[in-house]
C-alpha cells in the first residue's frame, strides 16, 4: 500500500496531501545515480590501484611464479657453470698435468656469462627475454660440456698410453750401482781430464771394472751403435720416443746393433775405456726434446728415496770428469 504523506498548511490551517512536483522527483533521481556513479569510480580507482583486477592479480601471481621459477634454473645453472669450472680446473691443473699434456686453452671453451650485464638483462625482463637469457645460459653450459667430454677423451687416450710412456722415460741407473759408490762425476761444469779446463760435462760418468754390462734404462730403438773416433768411442744412442734419448760412451763391446727394439734392464753393451776416456767407465746422458737433462734425476725405480738424496750429493761434487 503506498504510503501517501499530509502537510499543515498554515494559510487554509488544516491538513493537505503532500505532492511532491516531476521536476523534483527527476532531480533527486538524476542526483541519486550522480551520486551512485561518483562513489563506484572513487571504489574501483582504489580497488584497481591498490588491489587490482582479477585478471591483474592472476597474471601478477603468473609473473611472481615465473620470477621465482626464473631464479630457481638460474641458481642450477650457475651451480652446473661452476662445476663445470671445477671439471675444467682439474683437467688444465691436475690431469693433464700427470699426463704432460698442455692445458686447453679458454679459446677453445665456450665463455662464460658476464654477470653484471646478466644482472642488468634480467631487470625488467619480460617472459621472452627471461627464455632467451636461461636458453643462452644453458647452451653455454652445453657447450662448455661438450668441450669437455672432447677432452676426456683426449685424456683416455693419453692414460690407454700411460703405461707406454712410462716404459719408454730412463728410470734406472745404466750399470748395477748398489752401494752408490760408482758415480765419479757428475752433470755440470767439470774440470776435462785431458785438456784442464772447465767445461760442461753433460752426463754422469760411472767407473765400473772393464766388462762390466751396461743396461738400457728404458724400452726404446737403438739409433746408433759404431765407434766414435776421439769422442765417445764405442757408443749407443737409443730412441725411447716421446722426446726421450740416452747415450751410454766409453763401451769396451757393443752388444746391439741398430734398429733393435731394447727392453729396460737389457744389456746394450759393456764397460770400456774407448774414445776420450781416461780410465773404464760408462758415460751416460739422457735428452728430453733435444735438450740435455741431469740423468740423476731419472734412477727412481732403483733405488729408495734415501740413496737417491745420498746419490744427489755425491753427483753434485765438483770434481774432474772421465771423459
């Protein structure tokens, strides 16, 4: 039931119907929706600016979970570069170095990203740049792996051959020398027993009775084997490859010849006096590449570390050679 209102009007003084006119009623509706449209704006500017839309607020958790997902392959791949830097470390600094094989070079791996410009790319990133910049990561890593498993295999290779290489280096002495009192000279700068002047002396000279054998202190190919007039006398070089050469001088008899493939521990001849030479000894030099080495340095398989200090004394003396 509509409810109708009355008013006291003081001019007839009594009760009349109160009308409200159309042109009121169209105002108050029109101020009504003003009102309503001004108060719905107000609320979905602060709604939309401090809370944001659904869609918004889903695509801002989208973006929240592809930041967190983003950092989370980030952290693995700097954890895989940088045991790939270790992987790389130990084969530059450790095996190729047992090996004596040259480091390779940081040329040949794949170079890793420069973090400042990483941190500067990732800021602002949107979901593209953020696949391309994990996928660019990621390849470097792969290629680095690569680079690696390239050399692995160069290092199998290199062990397959170890035992070859080890037979092949001078490891003992070129006559029996129990008792280290067979070194008469050493290697370096020695009186010339003929001449008496100093000069180098690129070997060690072991004095030994005529006869006794010579050994071949490593496998290798005997390259000469003749008498040598004025020098060396009766002499063998022997080839062991990987850059190895002994010569042994002063042999009284050879007993090889060349092109023979020698075991260590075989003997190659006999100890003499032949040549240059004041009194029977063997003379004995070991070359690396070309270069003459001090032999000492290579009797480590037949002797203990204490009589190789006491060897190292006694070759160290200044005395005057044989030869």
């Amino acid at each position: 039931m509509k409810k109708i209102k009355y008013y006291y009007n003081t001019h007839t003084l009594r009760y009349e119907k109160l009308e409200t006119p159309l042109r009121v009623k169209l105002l108050r509706v029109f101020g009504f929706i003003a009102a309503a449209l001004v108060t719905s704006a107000f609320i979905s500017y602060f709604a939309f600016r401090f809370i944001g839309s659904p869609t918004e607020r889903l695509l801002r958790a989208d973006n929240e979970r592809l930041a967190d997902r983003y950092d989370q392959l980030n952290s693995n791949v700097k954890a895989l570069q940088q045991q790939m830097a270790e992987l790389e470390r130990r084969d530059n600094n450790v095996y190729r170095s047992i090996f004596e094989a040259n480091p390779i070079p940081d040329s040949a791996r794949a170079q890793e990203l420069d973090k400042q410009k990483e941190v500067a790319m990732v800021e602002g990133m949107e979901g593209n740049e953020l696949i391309r910049s994990i996928s660019k990561a990621i390849q470097n890593v792969a290629n680095r792996m690569q680079a690696q498993k390239k050399s692995y295999k160069e290092l199998d290779v290199l062990i397959n051959s170890k035992e070859k290489i080890l037979a092949a280096t001078p490891a003992i002495q070129p006559v029996s020398n129990k008792d280290l009192d067979r070194i008469a000279s050493g290697f370096g700068y020695r009186i010339d027993p003929i001449y008496k002047t100093i000069k180098m002396h690129a070997g060690l000279d072991f004095t030994a009775p005529q006869g006794t054998p010579v050994y071949a202190t490593a496998d290798g190919v005997v390259t000469t084997a003749g008498f040598n007039e004025g020098g060396f006398g009766n002499h063998v070089i022997i080839n062991h490859g990987y850059g190895y050469e002994t010569l042994y001088g002063h042999m009284v008899r050879i007993k090889t010849k060349v092109g023979k493939k020698v075991k260590r521990g075989e003997i190659i001849g006999y100890v003499g006096s032949t040549g240059k030479s004041t009194g029977p000894h063997c003379h004995y030099e070991v070359h690396k590449n070309g270069q003459k080495l001090d032999p000492v340095y290579f009797f480590y398989n037949d002797i203990s570390p204490q009589q190789y200090d006491q060897l190292l004394k006694r070759a160290a003396a200044s005395n005057q050679s044989f030869d």
